[in-house]
C-alpha cells in the first residue's frame, strides 16, 4: 500500500533531508515507534550531510562542498548509528 510504513515512498520520504522529521511523529501517533526512530535516524543523516555541503560550498567554493559534505556525511552516519541501535529489529533476529 502506498505510504504505508514499509512502503518505498515512505521510506524515500523518510530519507530527505528535514521532510523526514515530519514522517517520524506520523508513525510514532499510529503506533510505529521503531519506525519513527527509523525516519529521525535517516533523516537526521541527509540534513546533517547537506548543511555540510551547503554550508562547505558557500565557505569554499566546490571544493569545500565536497570537504563539507564528506565531513558532515561521517557525522550523520554517526548520528544514524546512534539512532538505530535503539531500535528492535525483528527480521535481525
């Protein structure tokens, strides 16, 4: 189904940067509290890496977007990681 909370288009929602964080409280209001960790966690990892880019490009030009960027991506990989280890997994198990 369409927008359901697996569905692709919810899962491409979830990873833009900022529209994510609209996604989260939607899922956490039906019930999916894991999902709304899922959506904060991949959201905060694409707007943490394009206010690095954004940010680097305006400060240095192209090259300072892709120092930004890859700066900032390393960051929000770590903030994803952090996010998701509170979430249950049961296709982990």
């Amino acid at each position: 189904m369409v927008f359901s909370k697996d569905s692709t288009e919810t899962k491409i929602i979830e990873s833009i940067p900022v529209l994510g964080y609209i996604a989260a409280p939607i899922h956490a209001n039906a019930g999916n509290h894991d999902h709304a960790k899922r959506a904060a966690a991949k959201t905060t990892g694409s707007t943490l890496t394009t206010i690095g880019t954004v940010g680097g490009g305006l400060a240095g030009g192209p090259p300072g977007a892709m120092a930004g960027g890859a700066g900032m991506s390393a960051v929000g990989v770590g903030s994803e990681h952090g996010i998701s280890k509170h979430i249950k997994d049961d296709e982990a198990s």
